[in-house]
C-alpha cells in the first residue's frame, strides 16, 4: 500500500514537471517571438535575456546585451532626475511605464513606449523585466501633424475646408479673422454666406467642375460677416478624398492691398505713358528698361529700338567726360541731377532737353534710374531770338537817335540864319530837306515796327502782279522793271509787295535813277537783282542788319524790313552778285511752303 501510495506520488510529480516544462517552453517560444522588445534583468539592472525583436530594435546582438546593463542604449535626452524616478518606482516593486528615447548601435535614436516590472520571490525583487514597443514612426507623425497643425493654425495665410453640401469643416484663424468671424462660429455654415460669387445653384456646378487632385487657383470676392463687406481673394483650391468623402481643401490670401497697389500702378503707368514729358527708365548699369511715346517721339527711336540700349544713343557730342562724370557722380552718390542737355535724334537733328534724373533704390541700393525729360528747343530758340531781337532793339535805339537828331540839328542851326539872313530861303530850303528826311526816317520805322509778327494770313499770290503793284509805290524816275516769271506764291501779299518796294527803293539809291532791275524765278524761290556796283561781300552780312547804310541819304533800315518780312514767312534771304554785276538778292522758301510753276 505504501509502495502504490508512492508511486502514484511520483507519477504526480512527473506528470507536474513535464506540463511545467510544456508551459515553460511555450511562454518562452512566445517571447522569442514577440512583436514587442522584451529584456530580462537581475535586480541590479544587468541583463540576463534579450528577445529577438530585441536585438532588431537595438542593433546589438544578443551577446553584447547579455551582461551589459539597459545604460548601453541612453541616448543623452534624459537626465538623471528621470532615471532616479524610475529606479524608485520599480524599486518598491511598482510598474513603471512611459516613452524612452533610446540609441541604436549605429548612433541612431529610436523611441519606445516602455512597461518595467519588477520579478518578484517570497517579496523580495529579484530582477525586472521590460517590454518595449517602438513607436518612432508614430512619434515622428506626431509630430509632424503637430508641426502642421501648428503650421495651419499660424500662417498668415487663409487656410479653409468645406463638404460636398458646402458645409464648412474647418477653418484657420487667419481666414476666420478676414472674415470678421472665429474658426468655432464659421464650422458649420454655408461656404456661400462668404462667398457672393457663389449662390447654392452655381455652387454644385462649381463643385462637379472638379475632378479629384486637381488644384485650381483663381481670383474671386469673400465677404466679411460682420460688416457684410466683399473684398478681393486670391484662392487654391483642390479636391480631394478622405475615407470616402469628398472635400476641397485651400488656401486664401486677402489681395485687397495688392489690388489697390495694381490700380495704383496702372493709373500711375497710364500717366507716365500719356504724359508730354520723355521719360525713360534704366537698370544700374544705364541698360533701358522703359520708355514712354513722349520719348520715341523726342528722339524718333521707337520703343523697340531703345529698349536694351542705353542713353549713350543720344549723344551729340556737345558736351565733354567731365560733363556726364559730374552727371554720374552725382546719382550713383544717390542724389538727383538736374540740367539741360543737348542730344541728338535719330535723324541726326539735335535737340535740347531739361532733364531730371532720379535713382531707384530698394532697401537703400540703388536698382536704377528713372529720367524726366522736357524738351525745351523750342523754348532755347525762343530766348536766342530773343537776345537777338534785344540786341537789335538796342542797336536800332542808337541808330534812330542819331538819324532823328541829325536833321533836328540842321534845322536849329538853319532857324537862327533864316532870323537874321537878309535871304532865308536858302535855310528854308535846308530846313526842308531836313523835313523830308525826318519823315521818310518815321515813314520806315513805322513800316520796321509792323514786320515784328509771323505771317498769319498766307495766301497764293503772283509774284509778277505783286511786284508791279510795288514799282508804282516808289518813285522810280527813269528805272526799268523786267519780271521773269508768272510763278505764283503762298504769301502775305501786303508785306511783300513792301518787300519789293523796299528792293526797288535801295536799287534806286545805289544802282541809280537809270537802272534796270529784274524779277525772277529760282527753283525754290525768286530774285530781285540790279544792274548797279553791286554789294562787296565783306559787308553783304551788315546790310541786312538794322540801321546800315553806306548812303548819305539811306535811314538804314529799308534792307531790315526786308529781312524781317523774309524771316517772317520762315523764308531764306542771301545777297550775291547779279547777272550784270550788281545785286541779288536770292529768297528762298521753306520746304513746306507752296510754290508753283
């Protein structure tokens, strides 16, 4: 009995150690096969046993980690605070659990979500054992999709979610605050109550539009809640899918500055293109970038033709290096350089410009330049004919005091003799020429000071009718007249008939009473010429200057009246010798004027 008894005990026995073995070995086939890091320690930390998954995780073999202890895998994120906690917690026997960043053998760090336990005997520790779960990847989502949402959230760009039904989903606060409304009040409404473009008709049509993907961008109105006003967006919108439903996703940018600055620009470009000023701009190194039509029609260059050259083009070669030296120095330093400059057209013509140039700069570097220019030929001319016309003037003023106080002389001397001469009348006589010559001195003046004015009132006139009309004004004693041609004028018919009279008159005076004088036609004009000495050419270029005279009897002025009614009808007038030695005076008319044959 006693010999069953223990048999049957050691049949019990070996029946508990084999099914001890099998569960044995079928938890520990379990942990070599685990998906989780498993580490087995003693109770000071020294590694005992490392799964596979382990050895995967970490990159030490099984090997270098049995007898290392878990300080091989610090990656220096933790301080010392961290790892005294953990030691006392697992210490008095509790769990410890919470996320480690670990290092791998070859430098790399990795994170794992980790649970210590401590293995306990009769209540004593005797070792612990750590599962560990990687969870870099997540951690790395994590953070990225907080970066995102950090990223979203900030931006200073509209960023705005809305369904199929139109509903809106999300919004960032910086479309909500365009808006006039918060991310919490927008979820939930319509996407047409902040877009007017678009009613709850238009806005299937919009949303079939797209196909899933696509990214479209355009310019379309928003409006805020709060004051209801619209203002101009530029969106990108783009259609995508989510665990089956559809949405669009994009971003808005409030473009009502940059629309003000456009208009701005565009009223700006649409003055500087109509203005009557040449303007130009150029790069740093003087290359065109921009000319407006005043400037192609200053400078006869076309748009095409200055654009990538420089302002060198112009040059007439009136000014010197030291001139455009000073003119560089002066904007390269920043500052703006005003003056006249003569240039040159494309025709070769020269001009004469009142130029301003101005630097552009862009955070205080000089990017270019931009040049005013005001064409003032015109205006030059205007003040050389000016000072000529004052100097004119002030030569005339000597020449009729001298010429009035000549006879008023003669007839004061001749005064006192006619009181006392037993005969006056030979004083009288002196006296009346001193008269006679007084009044044909005014009669020309009068004549000279109606000359000052442009021919306003041209007509087409015959040169021989209004040379004939002129030869029976003047006292031509036994003169000849001969007129050569039947040509006909754009004329002041008045001014010139005195133009011929006042010829005549001087071919009386200096070819004498029996001349013959002659009309006649050039290619481009006429002449009037005599048969008398003619005039030397050392002075041909005084006579037409007012107050010349190599006549006793000559005021000096009747060749003036010829030259202002010439300059008048924008003619040509120049003296040369005649036919038969005496003088002609050859004029000439402007290309623009009318002659015919």
């Amino acid at each position: 009995m006693t010999a069953n008894t223990n048999q049957t005990d050691r049949t019990a026995q070996d029946l508990q150690t084999t099914a001890d073995s099998v569960a044995t070995t079928d938890i520990y086939s379990a942990i070599e096969n685990a998906g989780h890091a498993m580490l087995v320690t003693d109770a000071d930390g020294v590694i005992t046993y490392a799964n596979p998954t382990m050895e995967e995780i970490s990159g030490y073999d099984r090997a270098e980690l049995v007898g290392s202890t878990p300080a091989i895998l610090k990656s220096g994120e933790h301080d010392e605070e961290f790892y005294s906690q953990l030691w006392e917690t697992i210490l008095d026997g509790e769990v410890w659990q919470g996320e480690v960043i670990n290092e791998r053998k070859n430098g790399e760090r990795y994170v794992i979500d980790q649970t210590i336990s401590p293995v306990t005997e009769n209540g004593e520790v005797t070792g612990f054992v750590a599962i560990n779960r990687e969870i870099t990847e997540q951690k790395t989502r994590q953070r990225r999709r907080m970066f995102f949402e950090r990223a979203v959230e900030q931006i200073g760009t509209g960023i705005a979610a809305y369904d199929s039904d139109g509903t809106i989903t999300y919004t960032n606060p910086t479309y909500a605050g365009m808006l006039g409304a918060t991310p919490e009040s927008l979820r939930g409404d319509s996407i047409t109550l902040v877009n007017p473009e678009l009613d709850a008709n238009r806005f299937d049509e919009y949303w079939d539009s797209f196909e899933d993907g696509e990214i479209r961008r355009r310019e379309t109105l928003n409006r805020r809640l709060d004051t209801g006003e619209a203002f101009p967006v530029d969106t990108v919108t783009t259609h995508v899918t989510i665990d089956g439903e559809e949405y669009h996703v994009g971003t808005i940018q409030d473009i009502t500055e940059r629309k003000e600055r456009e208009r701005d620009l565009q009223t700006f470009r649409k003055a500087v293109e109509q203005a009557g000023h040449g303007v130009l701009v150029t790069d740093v190194d003087a290359t065109i970038e921009y000319v407006n039509p005043a400037f192609e029609e200053m400078t006869g260059y076309d748009r095409e033709e200055a654009l990538g050259n420089t302002p060198a083009m112009l040059k007439s070669g009136e000014h010197d290096r030291e001139f455009y030296r000073t003119l560089w120095e002066t904007i390269l330093d920043g500052e703006v350089w005003t003056g006249e400059i003569v240039n040159e057209r494309k025709d070769g013509r020269q001009y004469v410009i009142d130029q301003t140039i101005a630097p552009l700069t862009d955070d205080g570097e000089i990017t270019g330049f931009v040049a005013i220019n005001r064409d003032i030929t015109e205006l030059k001319e205007q003040q050389r004919e000016l000072r000529r016309q004052n100097d004119r003037l002030e030569n005339f003023g000597r020449t009729v005091a001298h010429d009035l106080r000549n006879p008023l002389n003669i007839m004061d001397a001749n005064l006192d003799v006619a009181r006392t001469a037993d005969d006056p009348s030979q004083a009288h006589a002196r006296m009346q020429e001193a008269i006679d010559r007084m009044e044909a001195l005014i009669d020309e003046l009068l004549a000279l000071a109606k000359q000052g004015k442009s021919v306003l009132d041209a007509e087409q006139a015959s040169l021989e009718a209004v040379a004939r009309a002129a030869w029976e004004t003047v006292d031509t004693q036994v003169m000849t007249l001969a007129v050569d041609s039947d040509r006909t004028l754009e004329m002041d018919r008045s001014r010139v008939q005195e133009l011929f009279a006042n010829l005549f008159r001087n071919a009386r005076e200096h070819a004498g009473p029996d001349a013959t004088v002659r009309v006649g036609a050039l290619d481009d004009g006429f002449y009037v010429e005599d048969d008398g000495p003619g005039i030397p050419p050392a002075v041909r270029d005084d006579v037409l200057t007012s107050g010349f005279t190599t006549s006793k009897d000559g005021t000096g002025f009747g060749l003036t009246i010829v030259s202002q009614i010439v300059e008048a009808h924008d003619w040509a007038i120049e003296i040369t010798d005649g036919a038969d030695g005496g003088a002609r005076f050859e004029i000439r008319c402007s290309e623009s004027q009318s002659v015919n044959q």
